[in-house]
C-alpha cells in the first residue's frame, strides 16, 4: 500500500462529510483512510462507522477523548501504507491531490514531501504555494520561507517514523505538530516541495488557532521545546545548530503569544520563560555560548525587571504620577 490517510475526529459533524467525501473520491486508488474517534459524541462517530461499512479501505478506531496527539499516534501504529499524510477532520482536500503526489514520489526520490494549501474562512480564500525546494539540509529548510509548521502539509515516510520513534507529544494542545515534524526533520531527510496547493485548511469558530488563549495555554510552546531538546539528545548526529534555532524560534513564538495578549511584561510570564531556559541550557550547556540565545535570555531578564518596576509602580499614588509623567515627556 502506498498512502495511509490519518484522521483524528472530534466532534467535527458538521465538516466530516466533505472531508472523507474529498478522500474517497481520489482519482488514485492504492490508500487507506484511518479514522481515530476521539471521544466525539455529536454524530461523527456514527459518520465514520457509516463511511467504513461503505469503503472497504476505511478502518475505524473509537478511543475515549485524548487528544489529538494520542489519536495520530495511534493512527501510525496502525499504518500500513509507505507514506502517511495527516488531515485534519474539518478541512479537506483536491480530488488529484494522490495522483499527483504518487507521479510526484516515483520523478524525485525523497523522504518528505511538502505541499500547498489554502486557508479558507468564511469567503476570504488565501494561497500558499511553496517554492521549489530539494535539499538534505533541515537547518537550511526551516530558517527558509517555506516551512510551516503544520504536519497536513507533509507527506513522511513510513520507515523513516519508526525508525527515529518520531511521535506526537502527548498531553499539549498547541505546537504538537512542530514537535513531530523537529524530531522529523533533525535527522536530515530528503525535501521536495510539491508547488501545488492540494489542502483546503478551513478556519472557523472551533478551530484553536481562533480560541482565546492564555500564558498557561502558550506554554506549550516552550513544553515542545524542551520535549524535543530531550529527544535531539539521544542522537549525536543531529546538528547543533538546528537544535538550536528550533528551539530559539519556540521560545520566539512563546514571545510573540504573550505579546498578543498583552502579557509580556507580566512576571508570571517572564518567570515561565526563565524556567524552561534553564531546563534547555541543563540539556545542552553550551547553548549558553551562543550569542542570539544569550541575548534573548539577556533581554528577557530586563523585561522581567521592567514588567516588576511598572506593576510596582502602578500599585502606589506615588507611582501612578511617576509613571503619568514618564509618559507625558516621551509622548
């Protein structure tokens, strides 16, 4: 079997049949489809039950609500097909979408292929196409424009996920899938862009990334960090410097988060922050050497001071006027 197809379900009624419909109807035919019930209770189950009596390369796994991670982990140990891809329940694809990657594999031999999409909300439609793109070079690949961090916009190798114990952390809600694709990518595979868009990314009032969040929710940002710090650990061929600018850019992203929230300088965030900096310098040392990283640490220590001196301030008369004045001669 060439593709095996995993889709984690959760509660997801109203979108399912246009997904699986988009799957089925492939104008390729040697794929399964893996359908993991997460737990839903609002018809979906019964949905992959019916597609599954229908299609007879369809199989059904119904686990109690875990999470999405756990749902795609189990789809893997169930795979059987040399390439798995991952689609989300709620979004589908273009009908040529296998024809054209299956041409695309047999024309250039490599061990991950990425491919374009759209996002769609509501009737706001939005391309993205990546350049053409083959190297061995993971550090070159991720600090170019065409790495995203979504694992729908991959095709992964079967071996080559079972081989490096590649899996999806368990227990995060946000950033699961850059976890998997770094664990992925640090051992050096193959690339080839695919510069067409085949994926239909469909953002609506459920989606997470359009869900309020708060620091304690961004933290996963900096979990994944430290979860893929400790498994770059266990391999002495991984590049240090991909290590490092992954695991900079989490904490970047942590960052930006927070800042979107207007919680930056608070320093319940400033004290997450240095936390899980010191757990990546005990993993590795001699990041403290780098100077990017040093700088950020640097500068997030000042802001930690800064976010203390403001609420300081802004909690006494006397520092309300200091602070009322401070602005008047700066604005």
């Amino acid at each position: 079997m060439q593709f095996s197809i995993i889709i984690p379900i959760h509660n997801t009624k109203e979108f399912l049949c246009k997904c699986l419909d988009s799957i089925v109807s492939q104008t390729f035919d040697d794929f399964e489809i893996i359908l993991i019930d997460d737990g839903s209770s609002d018809g979906s189950e019964k949905i992959c039950d019916k597609y599954a009596d229908i299609h007879n390369n369809i199989t059904v796994y119904h686990i109690p609500d875990s999470g999405v991670s756990k749902a795609r982990n189990i789809g893997i140990k169930h795979a059987q097909g040399e390439w798995i891809a991952f689609i989300d329940s709620d979004d589908y694809v273009e009908k040529n979408w296998l024809e054209v990657v299956s041409m695309t594999i047999k024309k250039y031999k490599a061990e991950l292929y990425i491919w374009g999409n759209y996002l769609e909300n509501n009737n706001y439609q939005k391309e993205f196409t990546p350049q053409h793109i083959n190297t061995t070079s993971s550090t070159d690949f991720i600090l170019s424009g065409i790495y995203r961090h979504n694992a729908w916009l991959y095709l992964f190798s079967n071996e080559r996920i079972k081989k490096y114990n590649c899996e999806f952390p368990e227990g995060i809600k946000r950033s699961e899938d850059q976890c998997f694709l770094l664990q992925y990518l640090s051992h050096n595979p193959t690339i080839h862009s695919i510069c067409q868009p085949f994926y239909h990314y469909v953002k609506h009032s459920e989606s997470i990334t359009c869900s309020t969040y708060t620091v304690d929710d961004v933290c996963d940002n900096l979990r994944v960090a430290v979860i893929f710090a400790e498994y770059a650990k266990n391999y002495e061929n991984i590049d240090k410097n991909f290590i490092f600018y992954s695991t900079t850019q989490l904490f970047n992203d942590f960052l930006n988060y927070t800042k979107d929230i207007n919680k930056l300088f608070d320093p319940y965030t400033q004290t997450i922050y240095r936390k899980y900096y010191d757990k990546i310098i005990q993993i590795f040392p001699e990041f403290t050497k780098d100077a990017p990283l040093k700088y950020a640490y640097n500068s997030i220590k000042s802001a930690y001071y800064r976010g203390i001196i403001r609420n300081t301030l802004q909690n006494s008369s006397i520092g309300c006027i200091v602070l009322n004045l401070w602005h008047k001669l700066h604005s």
